[in-house]
C-alpha cells in the first residue's frame, strides 16, 4: 500500500511542562516505546489517548495484555508517564508494566509495523466541525481500511465521540469499506476530553467495526 502523506497528526506540545515531567519525557519515556514486542495475539491499542485514564483502565483490566498508547501531544504523553510512575522515584508502577508508548503520529507505527490488535481503540477524536477543516478528520474511510488490516482475526475496533454529526460521518464514511459496524451501549470510564463535552450533547455514541 502506498503511504498516505501525513500533514495533520503530527508531534505536538502545548504548555511547558514541569520538571518532573519533563525528566519523565527525558529519560524514562525510552522505556516505554514499543519495541521488541512479539506479535502473539495480545495487543491492544488506543489512538490518541489524551491524558490516559483510559489506557491505565486497560492495563488493568488487560494485565496479559500489551497496551499501546498512541498519542502525538508530548503533554499528555508527559500526564501518562507521571501518572504510571512513583512521584518519589520515578520507577513504573507494577499494574503499569504491560504499558508502551507511541508518542508520535499512529500511522507511522502501522506503516511501518505488522502488528495485529485484539482491540482498537478511538475515544473522543478532534472532530474538526468546521466544514472547512474536515479533511483534517483522522476516522476517514482510508484509515479505517489501514486499522482493519491491523485487527486480529476477530479484533475490534471500538469508536466513541459525543459530536454526534461526527459518529455520522464516520459512519458513513465506514460504509466506504469492508467493514461490519454495530453500535452497542458501552459502559466506558469518563476520560477528561469526554468531560469538555465541547458539543454539549447527552452522551457519547459508540461504534464497533470488525472485518466481515
């Protein structure tokens, strides 16, 4: 497959981070990229994970399970190293261990990688509402057909936004694809960008798409 120019996903910092997390980005961040994992039918991934409540939920819940987190905002990469290590020492928690870091546009990883996920995960994407800024949007139909060719036999990929003329979009755009998509009530841990609920809607809207 012919690599996709990437313009909009890329490495990014917001405000300056403290010296602690600064030193976690420094010196313990190289100890969680993904590297040296074996492709063993026991990865999951999350896509643009913010702060990471969400991913810490899976490495608990999934401790025979290899998570990677993707995400290109060095400060939320920074909230997840402190969050997943002791303030005293900067050592990685025990319940944090099968936790890796991608902290740099996903697509790289799955241009370059053949990993397969059990799970796929996409919480509260940036909808770029503006009609003008739509090609911005990550969920179109070529990257959904480049995470379907990254699922297990039987893996998932799991959706869920509170924008919802977004979840419609996205549906569409599914609907350019092999994809088989359902939409379940799920029950997933409050996140801080599911809190904004920037478009003020009731609750967000999950989706799950899987290869026929």
């Amino acid at each position: 497959m012919e690599k996709q120019e990437i313009r909009t996903f890329g490495r990014r910092h917001g405000k300056k981070l403290s010296a602690r997390k600064q030193l976690l980005l420094d010196t313990v961040l190289p100890v969680f990229l993904p590297k040296n994992i074996k492709n063993t039918g026991n990865l999951i991934l999350e896509i643009g994970f913010g702060n990471g409540e969400h991913v810490r939920d899976l490495a608990i819940r999934s401790p025979e399970s290899v998570i990677i987190g993707a995400e290109p905002f060095m400060n939320g990469v920074a909230a997840l190293l402190s969050a997943i290590t002791s303030e005293s020492d900067n050592q990685i928690l025990p319940e944090y261990k099968n936790i890796r870091i991608w902290p740099d546009d996903v697509r790289k990883l799955l241009h370059d990688s053949n990993y397969t996920f059990s799970e796929i995960w996409v919480l509260h994407p940036d909808p770029w509402p503006k009609a003008r800024h739509e090609k911005r949007r990550l969920l179109n139909a070529d990257f959904l057909k480049l995470l379907s060719e990254h699922l297990d036999k039987d893996g998932q990929i799991i959706i869920g936004t509170d924008h919802w003329e977004y979840f419609d979009w996205i549906t569409a755009e599914v609907k350019k694809t092999s994809l088989y998509a359902s939409f379940p009530p799920l029950s997933v841990i409050h996140t801080r960008y599911q809190n904004k609920n920037m478009a003020e809607t009731d609750a967000p809207k999950y989706m799950i798409l899987t290869n026929q």
